[in-house]
C-alpha cells in the first residue's frame, strides 16, 4: 500500500481513522503532531471573545504554554482569532515584539517556532489551532495547506460534535475535564464577591497575580479556591 | 487497473479540488458526483453512487455515475434491500464479491445481475456514531476488492462525509457556533456563580454547585439563569438570602 500512500490520501486516511476512533479536540492535536511533524499543538476555544473557552493539547509542556496564553491573555492563538488569518512565527528565537512573555517562556521550553491557525467557517469564529515545533523555519507549503485543511476539519468536527449535542449542553468531547479551567472561572466567582467587582475584572485581577508572582493562574485560582489566599487581604 | 502514478496523481487531484471546496461555496451534489465519477476511476469500478438519509432515517440517491446505478439505488432506497442498506444500517463496509452466490438480497441481487454488475461494495460515511450515507461501488466482473482497493474507497467515503459535513455547517455555521458559545459561556458562567456562593455562603463550590440546582429545581429556573442573574448581581435580596441559607 505504501506507493499508493500519497500525502492527501494519507492526510484523508489518517482524518477518516481519527473521525472514526472517538474523535476528541486532544487527539486531533495529537493527529496534528503525526502529520505535520510537530513537537505539540494545541486547541483554544474562545467564549465570549476570550480565551477561556477551553483549552486542548497534544501534551503537558503545550498545555503549559496554551494555558500561559489564558494566563496573559495574549498570544498566538488569540491574534490568530481576532485577525482570522494564520498568525506564523517562524523563529521565536529571533524575538517577536508581539507576546515578548509567551515568546521567552515558548523558547525557554525549547520551541523554535508558533503557527496559529484560526477555526473559523466564513464569518463564525470558534477558536485557533496553533502547532508548535522545536526547530525555526516555515511551515513548507504542504505543511500550511495541510494545516489549513485540519484547522478547517477541526472546526467542521467540533461544530458537528455540537450539532449532534441537545440545544444548552456541551458536545461530550468538548466537555472534557480539566480542559476548560473550572477553578479559574470559579476563583473569579469568589474574587468579584471579595472585591465587588464584576467577574471579567476578577480574571483580570487574577491574571495580574499570576504574571506578577510568575505563576500559572490555575495554580493562582486553586489557592484562591482552597481559601489560602483571598483579594480583600492586604497582607498578601 | 490504472497505473500507480495515475491512481496517485488522480488522488492528490481529488483531494485538492476536496480542499478548494473546504474554502468557498459549492453545490453539494456537483461535489459528490465528482467523488463518484472519480471513484469509478480510480476503483475500476462500472459505477459508483453516493446515498445520503434524509433526516426521516431514508435513504436517497445523492449522486450516481451511471444509469444503471443509480436505478440500483433507487431500487434499495425504495425497496428497503440492499447492500447499501445493509451498509447504512450496521455502519459497516458490505463487501459482496459475487452476487451469484448466497446473499441476503432475493430481490436486489437478480436485478444488479441483469444490469451486468454483479459484485456490489458498500461503504458507510459516518460522522460519530451517526451513518449520514453510503458509497456504494459497483463492478462489472465479480472478484474481491483489495486492500489497496479497500482504503481508497473508504477515503472516499470520509470525504464525502466532509464534504457533507462542510456543506450543512457552513449553512448552519451561525446557528451552530452559536450553539458553542452558548454552551462554553454557559459552562463558564456556572462555575463563576459556584465561586461566587461559595464565597457568600462560606461553602465550597462542591455544595455550592448542590445549592444552585436545589434552587433552581425548586424554583423552575434553568441553572444557567440562574447562575447569570447571581453572578450578574440580579438577584432579589430575598432570593440571594435563600441561596446563601438553602439546606442542600
């Protein structure tokens, strides 16, 4: 079979085998990976214009740097959404003055090189699809077209999950644990009570802590919920 | 058989003009009788045809690249036997070399021999666990179809079911993206108003999550209402206070 094997039958092939196995937004990136030679990708859903949707990855050292964008609010994945076109950066290395704190953690992670791709169908926007790699240099033209076509099938995937989903809940796919910061989104509860504040200002707050301690806000937002730190204390 | 290098050139063909599509307006039906006519090609096959269900569960004839194959469709689709039924219902390949021999279709099977396809294959397009349609490849002499065969037609398969996807999400992509948001700001919301009573009620957000769907329940509201009006500071005074004192 191998000399039949061309790159679109095996792209096709290998996108038929992940829509018949289960198909989740994890093993897409994962997909992602395989295909397009990648050290990591990762899935960011936006809601409400922000990156607090949902976050999915190939793996723990990319799920550290999609959720460092939820942390700064700011990063590929959200200028791939806004702009909706691909946002690439082909050596990371050579300092972007876009995201200077994602570029240095990316770097410091050992990743040369960030090409965000937004998932969008014509007007409707969902998100980005943002492939990381260990080595500077573009995508090659297949690559980009082949990452086109993904962020488009994750897309048509993630929408037909939710199509196929009652009307108020959440494709089970979608809906997986740990991928959508609960105790985030919780700890903002509880700071917009401690500071009388709104909860999109509470993220804020939140993401202040984090970048001004240099800690993830998940880690910020579990000491929040765990009570070990409050916002209305001025000893902290 | 073709050639390898045509088999592959006509491949890369087929997928590219797939992915144009992925980018701009098409017709549906133009797209799916390229896939079928392509199929015949690159298969060998006589024909080829594509079936899609409607929402009622039937099956219609979507594309064919002969006459002959698509009256063999319609007959299954109106006769209710067929491989393609077969293939539709189990979400499985139906693989018939010879249609001469032993088969479960009495009616089907003398009707395709008289049309002079006599091996008939049958290929699911499945999104989940949902079938939206069948590929259905028919041939003129009876034989096995081989792996290489075998892939190449269930690539063909998921393609159309892409291609099928693309068209009712681009159609439905408002709506549906819609749906999303919805639902993840819903979720969101949900866990800020847990936060946010257990913050009141000094409780934890386990108990508080307990206290927002007792509430809710008793109340006849949606959580996620009434999540937004806590977390929104649109409750009455006196239903916060019933929030903050419910007994789980």
């Amino acid at each position: 079979m191998t000399t039949t094997e061309g790159r679109w039958l095996r792209v096709a092939t290998a996108i038929g085998a992940w829509a018949g196995a289960d198909p989740t937004p994890i093993t897409l990136c994962d997909l992602c990976v395989d295909l397009l030679g990648l050290t990591g990708a990762g899935i960011t859903l936006m809601a409400d214009g922000g990156l607090g949707g949902g976050t999915f990855a190939s793996d723990p050292a990319t799920e550290a740097l999609e959720e460092l964008q939820f942390t700064l609010g700011d990063g590929p994945c959200r200028d791939a959404y806004e702009i909706g076109l691909p946002v690439l950066e082909a050596d990371l290395a050579e300092g972007p003055t876009r995201w200077v704190v994602f570029t240095g953690r990316a770097v410091d992670a050992g990743i040369q090189a960030v090409f965000s791709f937004p998932m969008r169908i014509g007007a409707a926007r969902v998100g980005a699809l943002t492939l990381y790699r260990d080595r500077a240099g573009a995508l090659s033209g297949e690559g980009h077209a082949d990452a086109l076509v993904l962020a488009e099938v994750a897309t048509v995937a993630l929408l037909a999950m939710q199509a196929y989903t009652p009307v108020g809940e959440l494709a089970k796919e979608i809906s997986i644990e740990g991928s959508y910061h609960a105790e985030v989104h919780q700890a903002a509860g509880m700071v917009s009570v401690q500071l009388d504040i709104g909860v999109g200002e509470a993220l804020v707050r939140l993401r202040a802590r984090g970048f001004a301690l240099d800690r993830r806000i998940r880690d910020v937002a579990a000491d929040v919920v765990a009570r070990r730190v409050r916002f209305d204390d001025q000893r902290v | 058989m073709p050639t390898v290098a045509t088999r592959e050139e006509l491949l890369s063909d087929t997928f590219l003009q797939l992915a144009d599509t992925l980018v701009e307006d098409f017709d549906v039906v133009e797209l799916l009788s390229m896939l079928s006519e392509r199929c015949v090609e690159l298969l060998d096959a006589a024909a080829t045809g594509i079936m899609l269900g409607d929402p009622q569960g039937t099956l219609q004839v979507m594309a064919a690249s002969s006459a002959q194959a698509h009256v063999l469709e319609l007959f299954q689709a109106q006769n209710e036997e067929g491989p393609c039924l077969d293939a539709y219902r189990s979400g499985k390949p139906v693989v018939n070399e010879n249609l001469k021999n032993a088969n479960p279709w009495p009616h089907f099977a003398p009707m395709a021999i008289e049309a002079g396809l006599p091996s008939v294959h049958a290929f699911p397009m499945r999104v989940r666990d949902t079938v939206v349609g069948t590929l259905n490849i028919f041939m003129a002499e009876p034989g096995p179809l081989t792996d290489a065969d075998a892939v190449v037609a269930q690539a063909f398969a998921h393609a159309g079911t892409v291609t099928i996807l693309q068209h009712q999400s681009a159609r439905d992509a408002h709506r549906l993206t819609g749906q999303l948001q919805n639902a993840l700001n819903s979720r969101i919301t949900i866990e800020q108003a847990k936060g946010a009573l257990a913050e009141r009620a000094d409780v934890s957000t386990d108990e508080a999550f307990d206290r927002l769907r007792t509430y809710a329940r008793s109340n006849n509201a949606k959580l996620t209402d009434v999540a937004a009006a806590l977390v929104e500071r649109k409750l009455s005074a006196n239903d916060l206070a019933r929030l903050i004192g419910a007994v789980s």
